[in-house]
C-alpha cells in the first residue's frame, strides 16, 4: 500500500510503502472488543472500597428489646437498612480486574486497528519529527499545518524525545507516545495517528515477530 509522507509543513514530500502484514489486515470489530475490554479491565485501580455491617464502627448493643415496644425487630443499627449501616454487595478492594489477553490477539488487535487507521487516511506519516528544545507554541503549529483538523491525535515517536514529550502536555487532543509502545486501547481512543516514517521500523522489529 502506497501511503504519502509529509513535512513539518503539511506538504506532501514522497510515497512510501506499509508493511501489508501490518497495514494490511481485515478489521474484526469482536477481536478488538476483546482486547480493548481487557485493556480497559487491567487499568482499572480497583480501589473502590465499601465497608459492611461487620466492618462499620458501632452495632454492639441491641438497639431496643426484641418484644413489646411495637416496633420491628432490631439487633443492631449497624444494619444496611438502617442509615450509617454497611453497605450491601458494594465493592471491596480484594476484587480483582485483571484479564489476560493472549499475546497473538494483542498484537492482531494492533495491527487491525493500524490496518482500519491508513485505510480511512487516519495516518499521517511525516518525514521527521524533532523540536531543537521544549516549545509548546512550535509544536502546536506543526500540528495545525497537518490534514487533522481539530481531531484528536495520537504522536508515536521512533525514539525518546523529551523535548516533544514536555511540548506536548498543554495541547489539548494531543497525547505522545513511543512507537513501541503502541496499544489497542491509545489508539481507538484518537481520531488521528501521527508518526515519523522511522516509527514505521520500530512498530515493525517491535511487534512483527515470528511467535
């Protein structure tokens, strides 16, 4: 597949191949599904803490007798129906949202949406992308010179790039990330992915493998 290549100032320089194997595949929306649910599951903090009746503070004595007083029966006031009572069937830090994911799916998942992305013209290819220091104001214009709109856009960048990274935070829709890094879950988040060609090798040696 023969895709176009542009420079920091939104002009077409050249045409370069993508790897059929990677750019190449047909989408399964239910594979993406899968693995973006685990993705999902395996962020989640799990942190989300309630306290039942056996763990709130007071309940020791019988509010009132069992007979006599016309009133239903009582053993604590600790109970979920009474105000202050613990909480039924909430969620408790001892769940666990951990869900494996097979490394094939993973990687076929990736390459699917990587496939969908190029076939919409949802990736722009630049032919280097680099900041000579920190400059939200410079970035921000390269960004505007492309044919992504106000869209979000996902940066994969073929190497560490501090200067990129830290120009990057104040820009809203922008998020920046390392080639080799890529995932399923980043990338359906965003409208657009923008990389330098190198990034194309980097995807390739870090996720084209034999197993």
């Amino acid at each position: 597949m023969k895709y176009p290549v542009y420079n920091i100032k939104g002009e077409k320089t050249e045409e370069v191949s993508l790897d059929k194997e990677i750019f190449g595949l047909k989408v399964n929306p239910d594979l993406i599904h899968q693995v973006i649910l685990a993705q999902r599951n395996n962020r989640r903090q799990g942190t989300a803490q309630t306290k039942d009746r056996s763990a709130v503070r007071g309940g020791g004595r019988k509010p009132w007798r069992q007979k006599g007083t016309g009133r239903a029966r009582a053993g604590s006031n600790r109970s979920p129906i009474w105000i202050g009572g613990g909480v039924t069937f909430g969620p408790t830090k001892e769940r666990n949202y951990k869900k494996a994911i097979p490394k094939k799916m993973r990687k076929k998942a990736l390459f699917m949406i990587l496939s969908a992305k190029a076939q919409d013209k949802a990736i722009i290819l630049l032919d280097e992308l680099s900041l000579e220091k920190i400059k939200t104001k410079q970035l921000a214009t390269i960004i505007n010179k492309l044919p992504v709109g106000e869209k979000s856009c996902l940066v994969a960048l073929d190497k560490k790039d501090d200067n990129i990274i830290l120009s990057a935070r104040n820009i809203p829709l922008l998020a920046v990330i390392e080639a080799r890094n890529l995932n399923s879950l980043d990338l359906v988040n965003v409208q657009y992915l923008i990389m330098p060609k190198a990034a194309l090798k980097v995807i390739k040696d870090s996720f084209l493998t034999k197993d």
